[in-house]
C-alpha cells in the first residue's frame, strides 16, 4: 500500500519550489478515492520482448466526486509518459506519478488518455528473451531446450505495483474495469483478464482483444505471454475453466490440474454466492516470485507445480490451486481497504482451500492440516513472534494460518448455518467494493444473533495465542485420533504426550504396527530415524515409504534388499533419498545402482537427474569415457535459460564435488542478480563460500 498521503507530501515541496507560495489541495489530507472515481480502463499495448519494452495507451474514463485541483496516475519509473486532457498534453511526470493539474469540478465525467513506453525492472518480467541482460534464448543451442524455454512475459502485481507497467492505481480502493488489448508477435499465446474477444492480425503481428465486465483493483491486472495449448472444462455453473500448459507437457496436464471442476463447483456450492467472473484461466510460467497469484480470472502459477502423476504424490498442484480459487470471491470479488485487513484475504482463501480439500481427502486430513497450522503457531509463538491478527505487520503465518483457524474457530462457536449465512451476505453487499473486519463481523451478527464482541477481543485483536485452548478444545475430543488408536494418541507426538520413540523405539514400531492411519505412521517413521524395522517397509504405503527414504540413512546388512525395493517406488522424494543412502551405505554397489537410476529425471527441478550426474561424476569407476559429458550436462544446468530450482540444484552439487569451475561462477554470478530473491540470496551466499 502507498498512502496518498506520503505522495502528497512530495508533491507539496515541488509546489512550494515552484511557485514560492502556498498551494496546498485539501487532497492532501486524503486519498484521491475520495475525490475522483476512476471507472473504466482501456489499455492498448505492444510488448516488444527483445527490447524489454512494454508500451502504447491507456484511457481512464472517472468521475469528480469533489472538486479539485488535480489528478494523478501512479506510475514508477517509466521512459517516456504523457497525459492527454480536455485536448492538452501535460507532462508533469515525476518517477513516480503524472499529474494533471486542472480545475475538475464536482460530478464531471471525463476521461485522461496516457501514452507511455517503459522498461520495467519489476512487475511485468521477460523470462527466456535475448535482452534479458545474460538471459539467453534456448531455442538456439542445447538439446535439452524444450519449448517452454523459449520466451515468457508475465506480471506480478500484488507487492510489486502494476504501475511498474502500466499507468494505473496504487490504491486498492479504487477499482475499475479493465480492457486489455495487446499487439505481440504471432506463435504465442496472450492472456489477460477478461474474455478474449477477438485476435486480429496487425501488422504482421496478432492483436488479442479482452474484455472485462466488472472491476477490480490495479494490482490484480495480469499478462502472461508465451507458447502454450489449453483445456476447457466447463463448472457446473457454466463457467470455462481454461487451463493452460506448454504444448510439450500434455501427459502432465491431468495430475497438474487435478481436481480442478470438482474444487471449483465445491467452492461455488460453499460459498454460495457465484463465481463473479467471466471466466477461469490457469497459467503457470518459468521462474515466478511465488507459488501462485490469484490475478482476477486468471490465476499465474508457477511451472513447479506443472508435474507427471508419479511427483503428484510428494508435490502438487491441488492447494495452491484451491487458495487463489477461493481468492477469485475473497480478495477479488472484496477486496480490503488497507494491510490491517489481510487476514480477509489470505486467512480466508487458505480456510476455503482447506475446506476444499476436506471434501476431497476426508476430515482426518482436514484436521491434521489444521493441526500442523497450530503447530507452526505455537513455534512462533515460543519465539515471542505472536502478533495480533489485525496487525498489518504480522508474519505470514499468521495471516494465513491463524486466520484460518480463526474463521474455523467461528464457525464453531456461531454453527454453520448462520456461519455460511453470514459470508453469503457480506460477500453479496461488498461485492465489488472494499472491506474491513468490522462488515464481516457485522454480517456473521446478524445472522448469528450473537454478540461477537469477545471473540473479536480474544482471537483478532489480541495478540496472545491460547494455543492450550485450541488444543484441547479441538483435537482430544476428533474421533479420528481417539477412536482409532484407543490409549495412543497421535497428539502424543507434542509436548502433551511426549511419544519418545528415540528413547521407546519399541512401543513405537507396536503403535505403528497397529495404526492404519497413514499420517500417524508417516510421523513415527520420521521419529524412529534408523530404528526402523522390517516390517515397517511391507506394511507402509508410498507416503510412509517415503519417510523411511528419508530417516534412514544407516542401512543395516539385513534390511538392504528391502531398502532397495525404494529405488522403484513412485516417488521422485523417495527414489532421490534412496538413492543418495544406498550410494553412501553400500560403495561396493554404487554401478548397479547408478545403472538402475540412470535417465530418471524426477520433478521439474531435476532432483534426480542433477543427484545422479553428481554421484556419476564422483564415482570412479563408474563409465570413465562418459565423465566428460556428465560434468557439462550438470554445469549446463547453471544456466540461466533453466528454471531457478534445476539451477540451484546444479550449483550446490557442483560446490559440494568442488566442480564449480569458471563457467558456472559466471552462472552464479548471473543468479545472484536472479528477480527470483529467495534464490539470488543462496547464489549470494554460495558465491562468498566459494571465495
Ligand atoms: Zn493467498
């Protein structure tokens, strides 16, 4: 959030440097919504990806709600940009906004055309182009160039500002409707929010027309640029969901968006209220800042998510999926007026994700989900880190998590009749508009006819946990953890009931023996690390497996032919760990086992095929004439044309065999200037261990 306040106050000095004496707008006092409510946007667009570039026009149509003296669009760093009003062009830019400055008089209806060229450094990115500064094309040179490698475009608007890009409205609370049209060379595909209208050829290039219906708020605009085909389903409701996916990854498509129709028509059904929208795209793109964005209709994710059906089992789509669905009504649809009220959006879309995978993978997995939420609570709160959920400094966590729980909380105590009833209605009466804790706890009131004012003090307001409270309120008392194991509680994995299975491995392996709950074992597992026993690999599914994979790295002589029955299990986690413990536990098999594993390549990251290459490489007698190749596949991997996560990969294998030679610390070096930050950090670091 910028607050017009803090512009203004910028705008303050100009005035009084430019004309020695006192100019000061009432505006200064407030935020521009106050005055001007901008109504529609109709932004005309070339994207020029080898330049970087992004330009054309976008005419705002608003309406003077009180007089003033002028207005003005949020826009960072452009290279060119003018305002074309009432037939004059004004350019009072200043590397932040254009202002207008002209007398609009209360209940006037116009519009400001703005031309503008930039080169943005953030929001808007140019994944894979020759201009990316060092980023190549991959189409030219590797074999292991795969179309998706070729050029991307995609924005990111929420934390970054569309105004990167496009002129447009720091400020949540004004929103508008947006039609996007966009000229781009042909061969790819252009998405934007809305409903693609027409694509007509212009210019020896393809112009896409979108068309939204309702508004929203700047930093949901979005564009995604690149080669891609799409599914449509259609919701019970009639909405197309459209799903995009590199042309490449067709048998990826199903365990990518699995799920998808059902979650979206349990959501609708939920909520009660319609998908506001005109449609559903999904979009996933190379080397994006987060897992997913909920952009209005059309949600970007990252390409990580994009897996075979083996992976779905360790890593996949379906939760992120969930939460920036349930975004499109809370956060899209109502929007908050400031961070104070960021648990409207985030503690919400991750309870309704939640919700939706209740209704897929049962109750037992709904309450562990809410559980490890509690859990990681109760680790921040040990750390003296527990924040009000209405602080808008709060952690993510929080946000997410406690707000979750909050709402789970609520509908517990007010029942989920009145609970639902009281959503429906809030949703209904700000559609559109912009809210505050206040009108949902208002609307849960009256549908309740309760008085929520303790609970607002106890669970928002306060910044004080009651961990204990949610504990035994909630989980003594689940049929799924009583039941089942009569005396053994699975919650005897905290502090609660210390289940110590370093110290009682056997009471341990009897539990395990007699548990059908797959979650529970999976946690003894993880506990009994090298204790493991025979009967343990038989008994356990994948996801057990799995965790036998990655606690047991001393493998004793007589479980050796169990431990090797991993290698074939479907799990690119398991077959990883296995791997990388066999290799190290049994030298004089490490052949075979490289010849076992040889062309598996696992997650897109490439977790199995950069492990490999690494121990190939290390192992001395292991094909001698190949060595060569091996070491520059797994440096070709540091370059930049590869997702961040396969470059990571190769980095810390390349240091950990100390083969990082001259080309692959240029590599680094290139990374640690990464828009990526979480992996421009590690390069930054590795960089100075390397030194
Ligand atoms: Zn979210």
């Amino acid at each position: 959030m910028v607050f017009w306040t803090k512009v203004c106050y910028i705008r303050i000095m100009k005035l009084l440097l430019q004309y020695f004496f006192f100019f000061i707008s009432l505006v200064c006092l407030s935020q521009q919504t106050d005055y001007v409510d901008f109504k529609t946007a109709k932004a005309d667009l070339v994207v020029k990806p080898n330049e970087g570039q992004i330009g054309g026009h976008i005419v705002y149509t608003f309406e003077v709600l009180k007089d003033v003296d002028s207005i003005f669009l949020d826009a960072q760093n452009f290279t060119h940009i003018e305002a074309l009003y009432d037939e004059k062009v004004y350019h009072d830019y200043n590397g932040k906004y254009i202002v207008v400055k002209h007398p609009f008089k209360k209940g006037e209806k116009n519009q400001i055309d703005i031309g503008f060229t930039t080169n943005p450094k953030k929001a808007l990115y140019f994944i894979g182009w020759d201009s990316n500064g060092g980023f190549e094309s991959a189409s030219a040179s590797s074999v292991h160039s795969l179309n998706h490698q070729n050029g991307q475009v995609w924005t990111q608007g929420q934390g970054k500002y569309t105004s990167n890009w496009l002129p447009s409205i720091d400020d949540m609370n004004d929103k508008i409707e947006f039609d996007i049209s966009v000229v781009f060379d042909k061969g790819y595909e252009v998405i934007a929010n809305g409903k693609l209208t027409k694509t007509e050829d212009y210019y020896g290039k393809t112009k896409w027309h979108y068309d939204m219906q309702q508004p929203m708020s700047s930093y949901l605009v979005a564009l995604a640029i690149g080669k891609y085909d799409k599914k449509v389903e259609y919701s019970k409701s009639g909405i197309p969901l459209e799903m995009y996916y590199y042309p490449e990854d067709s048998l990826k498509f199903e365990p990518t968006y699995r799920y998808t129709k059902r979650m979206f028509d349990f959501l609708e059904e939920e909520i009660g209220v319609p998908y506001p929208w005109q449609n559903y795209k999904q979009v996933p793109v190379k080397d994006f800042l987060y897992a997913g964005m909920e952009n209005t209709g059309t949600t970007i994710f990252s390409d990580s998510f994009v897996i075979d059906s083996i992976a779905f089992v360790d890593k996949n789509y379906v939760n992120v999926n969930a939460h920036e669905l349930a975004h499109q009504w809370f956060g899209d649809l109502v929007t908050e007026t400031s961070g104070t009220h960021h648990w409207l959006q985030e503690g919400f879309a991750t309870y309704y994700a939640l919700l939706a995978e209740k209704d897929i993978f049962g109750d037992d997995y709904y309450y562990w989900r809410l559980y490890e939420y509690a859990q990681e609570l109760f680790e921040q709160d040990k750390a003296g880190q527990s924040t009000s959920l209405l602080d808008p400094k709060s952690s993510s966590v929080t946000f997410y998590k406690k707000g979750a729980w909050v709402l789970h909380l609520l509908r517990e105590q007010v029942g989920y009749k009145a609970f639902r009833k009281g959503v429906k209605k809030y949703l209904l009466k700000y559609q559109f508009k912009n809210v505050k804790t206040d009108d949902f706890i208002k609307e849960i009131e009256k549908s309740s006819g309760q008085d929520l004012r303790n609970f607002v003090e106890k669970w928002l307001k306060s910044s004080e946990l009651h961990y204990e409270e949610l504990e035994k309120r909630f989980f003594p008392n689940k049929v799924f953890i009583q039941d089942m194991h009569g005396q053994l509680n699975p919650l005897g994995l905290t502090r609660y009931f210390p289940l110590d299975c370093d110290n009682q491995p056997e009471a341990c392996k009897i539990i395990f023996l007699q548990s059908d709950d797959s979650f529970l074992n999976e946690k003894i597992v993880e506990q009994l690390g090298n204790n493991i026993s025979k009967a343990t690999f038989s008994k356990g599914d994948v996801k057990v497996r799995r965790a036998i994979a990655k606690a047991m790295t001393e493998i004793p002589k007589e479980l050796k032919e169990d431990y090797e029955s991993l290698l074939t299990d479907k799990s690119y986690l398991t077959i990883e760990a296995a791997l990388y413990n066999l290799w190290t536990n049994f030298p004089e098999d490490r052949i075979r086992y490289l010849n076992q594993i040889k062309g598996i390549v696992g997650f897109n990251d490439k977790n199995i095929r950069t492990l490999w290459l690494a121990l190939a490489l290390v192992t001395s007698d292991f094909e001698p004439e190949n060595k060569q190749r091996y070491f520059e596949e797994l440096r070709g991997y540091t370059n930049p044309k590869y997702h961040f996560e396969v470059r990571q990969n190769a980095f810390q294998y390349l240091n950990s065999i100390k083969a990082c030679d001259r080309v692959c610390k240029e590599n680094l070096e290139q990374a640690a200037k990464h828009h990526v930050w979480q992996f421009s950090k590690f390069a930054k670091q590795l960089l100075k261990e390397i030194d």
